[in-house]
C-alpha cells in the first residue's frame, strides 16, 4: 500500500544546479589569470568533497569552498577583491529567484488530493526554507523536513513521522544517489526524473531489476505512475 | 498544566559562545595591522547582522562575515593567507569537542524521567547534530528539532508536534530573546538560565512581571522550578 510521496526540491521542484554552474562559470572567470577552467574545477570539486563532511550541503559550505580553492590554486596571492566578488556571488546565489520545473506544481497538486505529499530536502536550512515560500508550493505539502543527508534512516524517520513508514512511501527525485537508492533501501519505492544537469557528487547507477524503482522523463508521467503502483499494491 | 520542556542548546546545555569568542580573537590579531580590535569587533558585528538575513546563525555565515570584513577592513588589501587563516580558524569551530555546561546532563535525566523532553536550536543543520551525538545527550530527548530562528509561531509548531501545545510548554535557555520571550508569547513557560557569554545580537530586556517567566542562576535549579510550577497548574 502507497500512502505517502515524498519529493525531492533542488532540480526535481526547481532549479537549482544551474545556479551552481553559473556560479562556477564566474569563479572560473575570476580566476582566469591563475588556472585553467578544467584544473579550476577539479580542485574545487575536490575541496567540495573533503569539505562536505564539515560544511554539510548548500550555498554556504560552496562559498567557502570556492574561497578555500582560490587562495590554493594561486598559493597565496588572490587578490582580496576577488575574494569579495566571490563572497558576492554566493550572496547572489541565496536570493537568486525560483523557477519551478516543468509540471512540478501540477504533479503536486494532483498528488496532495489523495496522498500525503512531502518534501525532503538537503541544504542550508534558511535558504531552503526560503526557496519553499517563493515557490508558492508550501501549502501543498503536508510535512517539510530540511535534513543534513539522505540515508535510509533519514526516510524511515521522516516516512514514519509524517505518513505510514517508508514500506508505504515514495520518494520522487533526480538524483539516484540521494533520492532513490536510499528510499529503496528504506523498503519504499524510488522515482528517478533526471534532470540535465546534477552535481557529479549525487552521481550512482540506476538499481535496474529492483520492482520497486522506476523511472521517468519528467514529472507529468508521475501521477500516472503512482496511480499504477497503488493499484498494484492495494491492501 | 505543563507536559513538555523544551531546552536550548548553544551555552544553555554546552559551551559554544567561547568559541566564537576565542576565533574572534584569532581574527583580530590577524588583522591587527590593519585595523584596532574594537574597530573590527563592531565591523564584524555589522556584517553579521547584515548578512543574518542571507546566512541564518552558524558557524558557515559567521566565517563568511570574518572574510567579508577582513576583505573590507583592509580596503581589499588583505593578503590570501589572512583569508586561508580563517577559513581553517571557522573549520576548528566546526571540529570543537563538546563541553558541557554543569548540571545540564542531571536537569535533563531527570525531567526526562516526567516529562516530554526537547531540544531546539539554531544554527548549522550539520554541525548541531554532530554537537547533539557528541554531548551523549542524545537518546534522553523525545524530539530534536534545528531551526532557522526562534519565534513564537516556531514555538508553537515544535511544541504540537512533540508535545501537547506550546501553552503546556517550557522553554529554558541562555537567551532572552530567543528563547524566553517568543515563547511566552506563544503562550508558553520561559526560564532564562543566563550564561556569563551571550552573543551582542541574543540580548533582550527580561520581561519582569509576566507570571510564567522565570530566571535561574544555573540548571541545578530548574527541577524543582518545573515542580512548583506544575504543582501551580495542575488541570
């Protein structure tokens, strides 16, 4: 029995790694006269990687990791006024407006009308939670939880506490990483809708032979979906 | 009636504003050519008050507001190794052993016993959960709950979910503002346990005469505050 879907925020609802990108973009830019883009990028993902541990996900933990990158990559000489551009682009990264994905609102409204509708989110808490109100999509969900990683204790808690434990819930995202194998692993099923660009951290191979995966090209196909599962699995 | 007693974190269970204390020294002597300590301790208090809005409470926001105002101070003139030197000082923080405060692990065990207990803080989602599984505490508290700011309507929702309302609640922590006032304006019990260190931007005026605020000089006290005050409001 299905009672419960959860949803996944960042590029699953909206936008959100093409603001990273730009981000990059830029941090390449400044850093034009020190190091190559390619080498740039690498070393900033590899602070990123090392960083996570400490800073956890969101706009902040990178900031500070393309700050940590520029004095390295140019052993002490970043000029300050590119560390300020930096810090400027980040705060532009936390007031940058929503864009909701194609069918984002549709599938949660069809959704909430018969299940319990949940969003399950990594990040910085204020800026996820100001995201949720600019989205216009708050008052749909019937629990929020802004949670530090996705494992699969994660989702039988937040399951647990907001719908019928995990075995009866869905969760609905684009990275298999975070979104779909840990929900598996939680006992419920995992929705993959990629999106076209995801962080190479969030990246994993689709649990293909697992009844309980599925995946789909975007999020009109979903009610759909859902619809066939619940017939599938009725009590 | 009074079911359910809610506890601060930062400096109300462990020490934390030390260590915000001591990385500000660090700031300050690295900077000490260009500017005076007290010039930069008020520039530093400015830029996180500026950026409270974009950052929330944490350690990530503070370390960007330390960059942001050595970037300022020195009118971009600030070598990469000052930047370098803070950003390592900011990831101590985030790696500081826990210290408890005294009496905070008797005061919970023992109205654990009686009563819901919880715990609700502010500040990075990542770095106060790892200070919750270090402090031991972790198991005695019905729920945990992170929040991006402490306000009445806050107050009202985390004591629904945990408890029986927040007008059968207590709130006890370090900080007027924080945590007595907006939960006594949700119609709950306020206890101010003061800490010898509170953040400039944390104070308050306390609100003498309202009958469900109360002050303590330390948590041995709160027991047999809580018992009196439910022997008050018994239903």
């Amino acid at each position: 029995m299905l009672t419960t879907i959860g949803f996944d925020a960042d590029d699953t609802l909206w936008q959100n790694e093409s603001f990273f990108r730009l981000t990059q973009e830029r941090f390449t830019t400044l850093l034009a006269d020190h190091a190559a883009p390619d080498h740039l990028q690498a070393r900033l993902l590899a602070a990123e990687r090392r960083n996570l541990g400490h800073y956890g996900f969101g706009v902040k933990g990178f900031t500070l990791s393309m700050i940590e990158t520029a004095v390295e990559v140019t052993e002490g000489r970043v000029p300050a006024r590119v560390i300020g551009e930096i810090l400027a682009a980040g705060r532009e990264m936390l007031e940058h407006p929503i864009h909701l994905l194609p069918h984002a609102r549709a599938a949660v409204t069809t959704l909430a009308a018969e299940y319990r509708v949940l969003l399950v989110t990594k990040g910085d808490l204020l800026d996820q939670e100001r995201k949720l109100a600019q989205s216009g999509l708050g008052d749909l969900f019937d629990g929020v939880e802004i949670v530090s990683n996705k494992t699969p204790e994660i989702y039988k808690l937040v399951f647990a506490r907001h719908g019928t434990g995990a075995d009866q819930g869905m969760m609905v995202g684009n990275s298999l990483k975070s979104d779909v194998l840990p929900m598996l692993a939680a006992g419920g099923w995992g929705v993959h809708v990629p999106h076209e660009m995801t962080w190479e951290l969030e990246a994993a191979d689709a649990p293909r032979g697992d009844g309980r995966f599925h995946d789909l090209t975007d999020l009109s196909q979903l009610p759909d979906l859902v619809g066939r599962v619940a017939a599938t699995h009725q009590t």
